[in-house]
C-alpha cells in the first residue's frame, strides 16, 4: 500500500509531482477514464488545502 501523501514522496517527486501520482491513482480507481476539468480542479484544491493543514499542524506541534 502508498501512501501518496507521505512527506517522502513530496521530498523526492515535489508537489506537481505527488498532484500527478494523485490524479493518475483517482483516473485507474475510475476505470482509467480521465479526470474532467471540474474533477482535475477539485483534487488540486483538496490537495492544496490537505498540504497547507498538514503544514500548519506541523508547525504549531
């Protein structure tokens, strides 16, 4: 099992990088179909948001 998330797989492939391992796991749990503009944006907006929380937790632990 990945965990996409994890903050080692943001240190090596950054985090286009990691959106793109995201987007390519949601289109192969969707049968392969491609993501739609209105689905594309709403992953990098939920992604964008989930690193901004992890960061803010991270630094006020």
């Amino acid at each position: 099992m990945i965990n996409p998330l994890d903050p080692q797989i943001t240190a090596v492939i950054g985090r286009a990088g990691q959106f793109r391992l995201l987007r390519a796991m949601a289109e192969l749990a969707n049968s392969s179909v491609p993501l739609d503009k209105r689905e594309a944006e709403a992953l990098r907006v939920a992604h964008a948001a989930t690193l901004t929380l992890a960061e803010y937790q991270e630094r006020a632990s």
